[in-house]
C-alpha cells in the first residue's frame, strides 16, 4: 500500500476515492471500502482512501473531541488489510480548514489526487464550515471530470453502525457489541516497552504495551488474547491510570501472559479485548493489590475456558 501526503508526484496514476477519517475500521468502513476497491477494479483505477491527520474535530476541540478507536498505524494496517492500494493523508490545518467548497475539490481532488470516481456516505459535508455537499460535490462532477456514488449507511439491529456506537459500546464494558460492530475483537498494538517492573515483583510478570496516545476509549480489568509473538497467548490485561501505584493519571496497558516467560521488550504485539472482568480500582496497599490480581487472573482463565471454542 502506497502512503502519500501533502503535493503529490504527477506521475502517480488516477484514483477511485473515498473520504473519511475511518477510525476503527467498522462494518460500516468495510462495506465501503469493500466497494471501493471492486469499483477501482472494475474502472482500472488506484483504490484510494483520504484521510486526515490530525481529526477536524481533534482540530477544533481538542478536549471535547472522541477518543481515538486506532492509532494511524493501526488504521494504515487495517487499510491494507482491506486491499486499499493507497492512502493520502491530508494534514488537517488552520489553512486547510479554511478552504472553500469548490477550491477542495479542484486543488486537493481533482488536481492533487486525479479522482475520476467518488464513494461518499450520505452526510458527507466538505470545505470551510462543512459548507460543501452532495449536491455541490455532484454539481462540479462535470467540470471536473469524476463521477460520484452515495454509500447508504450500513445498520445492525436498526441502528447505524459507526465509530460513536463501538466507543460506546466500549465504554459501557459491552466488548460483545463492539465486535459485532467492528467484526472482529477490538484491539491496541504497540510495541513493549520497559515499566517499573511492579508486576514481576508481585509474581505476575507484565508486558507493557506502549500507548500512542493517552485517551484509550476503554479502561478497566479485561480477559485478552495477545498476537504478534508467534502463536496466540491468553492473558489477563490492566488498561487505566494505575491509581494504587501513580497518580500521574497517564494511561498505562499492561497485559499479564498465562504460561509464558520469554522476554518480549520491542516486541509489536496487538492485544486483543475479549471480556470485562472489572472497573479499575485503588487498593490500601500492594498486598491487596496482589490478592485482586490472583482472583482476576481466575476470572479471565474461566471466561477463557468457557469460550475457547468461540
């Protein structure tokens, strides 16, 4: 997959596209890039995703913006996965932001991309103050030489399945409904990186995956699967601030592997979420702390017995 940004090189051929911040890569993603790539098939053009960097709404907001369900990586390699031959990441600045309708779709995808066919859902909106829509978008079709295609939304259980219902379904502990949503476990990845060494002195040795960023749209106590280190492990995982040992409040994934003790640092492992066993919690002292680790590694080992075939 060919990663591109800002001006790109003539000689890059043209593409079919489709616009969006994909973040998570749900069904709803899936479905359109599914169409996607079979239309570019079909027209003997490049598969295309546009994308943006940093999100407008992380842009604009950043307090109130959601919670990342990918980090860029992830959505890279999830992108691939779906055979999108590439993805041009716009970053998303104060001047881009400022763009009117008609110069986004001259400057950035007609001329900087080649598009000679759009996939856009039904609310896409585009340009300074989202002043930009489909009857815009359609009405420059000629001038500009693409043609355009509305992707319905894709429902589950009537409802529109989109990055807002996985978050909160993660939120709300439902893992169940997150995967139905994405249609497969969620997970982070990440590299293991060196922490404290708190668990291995607590006699439960940890992996400390390294976060991208620090508002993970899940936290708590959780039964995980664990790959990138040849076959799947089981384990039980920690996500959230640690507040028995630290209060710097910074989100920490610790993962604790079931019958395993090879050395993992720089490892990329990608940690699967399979059940909620508990919120986070503060403890009087280590010993405690110790003792509810015991009864959560049970808790895991049982859902994970009960659901091996699953």
């Amino acid at each position: 997959m060919l990663l591109t940004h800002g001006a790109c090189d003539a000689t890059l051929p043209p593409v079919a596209l489709t616009i969006g911040n994909f973040d998570g890569i749900h069904r709803g993603h899936q479905a359109m890039l599914e169409r996607l790539v079979d239309e570019a098939r079909k027209r003997a053009l490049v598969g295309c995703v546009l994308t943006f960097e940093p999100h407008p709404r992380e842009f604009f907001a950043p307090r109130s913006a959601p919670t990342r369900l990918a980090s860029l990586r992830e959505k890279f390699e999830l992108l691939a996965a779906h055979k999108v031959e590439r993805v041009h990441v716009q970053r998303f600045t104060g001047s881009f932001a400022a763009l009117e309708p008609e110069a986004f779709v001259e400057r950035v995808l007609a001329k900087r991309l080649k598009a000679r066919w759009l996939l856009i859902g039904e609310d896409f909106r585009f340009g300074a103050k989202r002043a930009g829509d489909l009857a815009l978008l359609k009405g420059l079709a000629g001038r500009y030489g693409y043609e355009v295609e509305i992707m319905p939304a894709v429902t589950r259980a009537g409802a529109r399945v989109s990055s807002s219902a996985v978050r909160t379904a993660l939120a709300s502990g439902d893992l169940a409904s997150a995967e139905a949503l994405l249609g497969r476990p969620y997970s982070i990845s990440g590299r293991v990186v060196h922490g404290r060494k708190l668990g291995r002195k607590l006699g439960f040795a940890t992996a400390n995956v390294q976060l991208n960023h620090n508002r993970p749209p899940l936290t708590g106590i959780y039964a995980v699967r664990v790959r990138g280190i040849g076959a799947a492990r089981s384990g039980v995982a920690s996500l959230g601030v640690r507040p028995t040992i630290t209060a710097s409040g910074r989100a920490v994934l610790e993962v604790h592997l079931f019958d395993f003790s090879d050395d993992l640092y720089a490892a990329h492992v990608t940690v699967e979420f399979l059940h909620k066993i508990r919120d986070e919690e503060k403890y009087s002292d280590l010993d405690e702390l110790k003792a509810q680790i015991a009864r959560d590694c049970e808790a895991a080992k049982g859902f994970l017995l009960e659901h091996r075939n699953a």
